[in-house]
C-alpha cells in the first residue's frame, strides 16, 4: 500500500501548483490507515473536503455534513456547541493534535483532559482544569465519553444502599444503579467519604448516643444525579466488666467512675465467701473501680474487662 501511495502521489504532486496540499492529503491518508488497523475504513480526500480534493484546503470544516449523531454533553463553561457546528466536533476529535476518524478512539486525557484535568488524581492531573468546570478522572471522563453520541441515552442514576450499625460503627453498602464514577457519602459527622458503586465502607461515630443524617449521592453518564438521606441512630457497644473483691466478709459498695467525668455507677458486692464479685455494663472508655479501703486504678475498656480490689 505504501508503495502505491507513492506512485500515486508522484503522478498527482507533478500536475499543478498545489502539489504541497495533495501530497499532504495523501500522507494523512496513509497515517490513518495504520493508526486505525484492519477495522478501519479508509477515507477519501472528498469524505471531508468536499468533491474537489482542494476544496477546503487541508481543514476539516464539514462534518456535520456526513456525522449526524447527538451530543450528550452537559452544560458548562465551554461546552461544545450542536453537532451541526463542525467546530463542536473538531474541539474533541481534533484535540492536542490527534486526527480521530472513524473508528479510531479518542485520546481521553488529550479531549475530555483539557477541560477536566483527566489523570488519576487532581494533583497530577495529565491536562487542564478549566474553570468553572469540575474535575474528573480519566476512568470517570471514559464512562461518561461512551455516552456522547448514543440517541440520547442520558441515564437516571439512582442511589440506594443498606446500613448495618454495630454499636457506633456503621457500614453503608451501595446498591446504587447507572453510576458513572464514585458515591459520595456524608457521614453528617463532619466527615464524608468516596467509594466505588456495589462496594461497602464504614464510619466510626463517636462514643455517645445520637442520630446523625447520612446523604449518599450518584452521578449518572450525563451528569445527573440522584441522593438518598437517612437519618441513622448509633449508640456504643456495651461490654461487661468484672469485679473481683477481696478481704471482706460483709456487703461493700463498688463505685465504678470514667475517666473526665463526675458521675459514678454503683453496686452491691454481696459477699457470702471470701472472693465475690459484681459486673458493670458499660461503653467504651477508661474507667477506674473503687471501695471502702480500695481502688483498681485506671483502665480501659474493651481492652480490660476483669479487675479485682481488695475493700475494707
């Protein structure tokens, strides 16, 4: 084929004074052709210039003529135009210097990058972050991309999720439908968390009860988004603590106290034997146990969950 090519651009580029602009044609046509492998179709000078190979130098100014698809593109700053305005379509496939026809693909970083950064990260992101516009992921930018040009197909993403609570930690797992990219999740703690669709993830409330508002959001292919608020209440685990008391033979009152606070839970040892004990049932924490003539010292819960003291 290369030779061909040759042969026929010696023949063409001998017959007038535009010589330069054919041969270039001609070269572009040959680039195409191995870029696009065995599947690709091969273009003539007159599927984008027109009838005459001139016509329309070297630029791509009538695409609308033959490419009639829709544009799914969401508002923004500097979206694309209609697709009948060829400007629209060479924004994307004539971005950073790639020629895509056919059925080459786009270079997502080098089209969709150069307005929404692209890359992995926003840190390193491998293109431009345009303002006003949001910053995506290459993976995000590729999901939203194989929606462009479908008829229309904006999808309705959804959010759901089930939570399971075990004390003051709370597992979220998304069922979530059409997401393109992360759910987001308010922890309505002040914290919030990114996590991929049908994935789980987990958020340590603090040691108290309450009730807290949890927001999941999802975004579909076209920007839409969908949100779920529960309101969820978590209280903390509850652990047994034994106690152990020694040296009396008549009934003494245990105080258990935790640390920080002024308050005291007691209990009524009955002491029938040499050795009795009593339990507590309480939160996670630092506690200390004292008596008559005794005191455990501090100690932290769920860690320890047996002492012992000797009381008067």
């Amino acid at each position: 084929m290369l030779e061909a090519l040759r042969e026929q651009s010696k023949l063409i580029i001998g017959r007038g004074p535009c010589r330069a602009t054919v041969g270039v044609i001609l070269a572009l046509l040959f680039l195409l052709t191995l870029a696009s492998g065995a599947n690709a179709q091969l273009l003539t000078c007159t599927d984008c210039h027109g009838t005459s190979p001139h016509a329309g130098g070297a630029s791509v100014d009538n695409c609308a003529s033959c490419h009639t698809k829709v544009l799914n593109h969401p508002t923004g700053p500097v979206t694309p135009g209609p697709v009948t305005d060829s400007a629209s379509c060479k924004m994307c496939h004539l971005a950073g210097g790639q020629v895509v026809h056919q059925k080459i693909a786009v270079d997502i970083d080098k089209t969709c990058g150069q307005c929404h950064g692209g890359g992995t990260v926003q840190s390193s992101m491998t293109g431009t972050l345009v303002t006003g516009t949001p910053y995506k992921t290459s993976d995000q930018l590729a999901a939203q991309a194989k929606w462009m040009h479908t008829g229309g197909e904006c999808l309705t993403p959804t959010a759901t999720s089930t939570i399971g609570v075990v004390g003051n930690v709370v597992t979220l797992t998304d069922t979530s439908t059409n997401v393109m990219g992360l759910v987001a999740i308010n922890w309505g703690d002040g914290n919030s968390a990114m996590m991929s669709a049908g994935t789980s993830t987990s958020h340590t409330y603090a040691s108290r009860v309450a009730t807290y508002t949890i927001k999941q959001t999802t975004t579909g292919n076209c920007d839409l988004t969908a949100s779920k608020i529960v309101k969820q209440a978590v209280a903390p685990a509850k652990y047994t603590i034994s106690v152990t008391v020694t040296g009396v033979g008549s009934n003494v009152t245990l105080a258990l106290k935790k640390k920080g606070t002024s308050s005291k839970m007691s209990t009524i040892a009955v002491l029938n034997n040499v050795n009795h004990s009593a339990t507590f049932s309480v939160a996670e924490g630092i506690y200390s146990v004292s008596c008559a003539g005794g005191t455990t010292g501090l100690f932290t819960v769920p860690a320890t969950t047996a002492v012992s003291l000797s009381c008067n």
